[in-house]
C-alpha cells in the first residue's frame, strides 16, 4: 500500500513538473513572441523616416503623333527647354538655355508635313530682345508671347511678331533668377520669381497685382524651388517645387489652398489639359506624371512609353498643350520635340 501511494506520489510529482516546464515554455514563447513584436515596431519606428515606399505605377497608353529635329544650319534648333503653343494652335515657341534664343515653329497642318521655322531671334545679353537663360515661355490670348529671362532677372514681353514690347524687371521688384512665366485665362500674368521662392501676379501691361505669395521655407505656401507653373478652368495655380517635390495650389489671388507631393525628381514645368488634368515633368526619371485637379489631386498615372512600349523619352524638359490636347514636350540633350497624345 505504501509503494502503490508512493508510486502515486511520484507520478503526480512528475505530472505537475512537467505542467510547470510546458506552462513556463508557454509563457517563454508568448514572451519572446511580445519582445519580438515590440523590436520590430520599434525599429519600424526608427527606420520609417528612410524607408520611401514605391507607389503603384498606372502606365498611360500615349501615342506619339511626331518628333522634329535635331536641326542643322545657322538657326538650328538647340538645348529647347520651354514650350507654348499660339492661341490659334498654328505656331509653336521655343526657348532656349543653351544658345539664348527663342525659336518659332508653324506647326504642320497634315500628316507628314515638316515642321517650319517661322522665326528665330534672341542671343545673349542684356538689352531688351536679348536673353541669358530664357527658360519658361508662355502666350496669352492675344499671341503675346512672354518670356522668363532667368540670369537677368526680369520677363520680356514682346507681340506675335516678336517685336519688343515691355520689361517687368529686377530694379522695380527685386528679382532673382525668374525661371518661369504663365499667361493666365483671365489676362494675369503669374511668374516664377526662382531665387527669391516667390510668385508674382501681373496684369497684361505689366501693373502688380496684391502682394507675392510664397518664400523661402517647407511650409504651406512656401518653396525651396519655385519653377512650374499652370491654371485649371476654375482659376486655381498651381506651382511646383522641384526640391521639396510637391504641388502648391493657390487662388487666383495668390491665397494658398493646399499642396501635394509628387513622386518626380527634378519636376519641374507643369500644363494643364482641357480636362483640367494636371501635367508633372519628371526630367531625371524620363517620364510625366498626371493628376486630377478635379478630384482633389488624386494621381492618374504616368506617361512613360509609346504604344509599342518604346520609352519616348530621355529627359524631358520643357511641355506645353494646344487646343486639342496634343502634348509638345522639349529633349534638350537630343535638340528634338515630340508630340504626343494620351489615351484616357
């Protein structure tokens, strides 16, 4: 009787170690499991600041409809950086970086037809119809054709002809480096001011209007690289930044509204289509982004290849849209123009 509660004994004894040692692994295990989590979340904590998540990518169908150039001969075509078409779509203008001079184009009006150098004029230096950096180039609804003049800090304005008109310049408003210039719906005139981080609005005489918007800072409403900039159809402007890669959106009056990041490296001129689609170059990444204004910005997709998958670009610079949404987009480094049309 005694062996048999003996026996007993031990066997409750090992039961009950052996209950411990399993409850205790348990306990290990939900432990390790806590600790694991915790390190995880910690260095997820710690890392997220450098970890740069890659969005989806939507490629946009594009058809491209032509190419021009490169040209040869004493007005050749070289380094086009800003683009604009006319009011009527019959002519295309080109500024320059490289060789300060600003190119007009009559745009062909059947297929296969050449494209033709209407004018050139410019070259470098500082009196009026002379450049040093033009870069952003726009025309309004009378064929006014204005033109960011960036080492000389001022916007030269001349008439469909390119004949000289008027200056707004450095010494009245304290420019530095004007990179670009836009012909708004409602005839103001909005420019760039790049090394100040400001925007101007100006009337079509060249009078100031209100105060500028933005400097120097990573707030709202503020820029380390103002550069692009477009109108939608309800008045809003839009700038980007080309640094901080983002969108600031402002009134008409230059009110700031709200801004949004964009994925491009080095963005930096903007359009907007008759769809009130927002047009983004990316010139390091050799694509476009698109965006709709009218649905608070949301990303559309990116045009990047033609229809035959064939990249269409090699850095994109310069881009502007005619009355029917045909895109005209500059490649300085290979001294051409494309003309291309997305498919939506």
């Amino acid at each position: 009787m005694g062996k048999r509660q003996a026996k007993s004994g031990g066997k409750a004894v090992k039961n009950a170690v052996k209950t411990e040692i399993k409850t205790a692994e348990k306990k290990y295990d939900i432990s390790m499991i806590a600790l694991t989590t915790v390190v995880v979340i910690i260095g997820f904590v710690m890392l997220a600041p450098v970890i740069k998540f890659t969005p989806t990518v939507k490629l946009i169908k594009t058809d491209k409809i032509a190419e021009w150039g490169p040209e040869t001969g004493k007005n050749a075509m070289t380094g086009p950086t800003g683009a604009a078409v006319s009011p009527d779509n019959a002519f295309l203008y080109i500024a320059s970086l490289s060789t300060d001079t600003i190119y007009k184009y009559k745009l062909p009006v059947k297929p296969g037809e050449n494209w033709k150098q209407a004018h050139a004029w410019g070259g470098k230096g500082g009196t009026p119809g002379k450049f040093d950096e033009p870069s952003g180039i726009s025309v309004d609804k009378n064929g006014n054709i204005y033109i960011a003049d960036a080492v000389n800090s001022r916007i030269q304005v001349f008439d469909e002809n390119a004949k000289f008109k008027f200056l707004i310049d450095y010494p009245k408003y304290g420019f530095y480096r004007t990179r670009n210039v836009f012909a708004g719906r409602k005839g103001m005139i909005y420019i760039a001011d790049t090394g100040m981080n400001r925007i101007w609005k100006f009337d079509q005489a060249g009078n100031k209007i209100g105060e500028p918007a933005g400097f120097w800072g990573k707030g709202r409403g503020q820029f380390y690289q103002a550069y692009g900039i477009a109108e939608d159809s309800t008045g809003r402007i839009y700038v980007s930044d080309g640094l901080l890669k983002k969108i600031e959106v402002f009134s008409q009056d230059l009110i700031s509204q709200a801004h949004f990041n964009v994925n491009a490296s080095q963005s930096g001129l903007l359009a907007v289509d008759s769809q009130d689609r927002l047009y983004v170059v990316s010139s390091d990444t050799q694509e476009i982004l698109v965006y709709n204004t009218k649905n608070n910005n949301k990303y559309i997709g990116t045009i990047r290849n033609d229809a035959n998958n064939n990249p269409l670009f090699t850095h994109p610079a310069g881009i502007a849209i005619d009355g029917l949404d045909n895109i005209y987009i500059t490649e300085p480094t290979k001294n051409k123009v494309l003309k291309i049309r997305p498919v939506f």
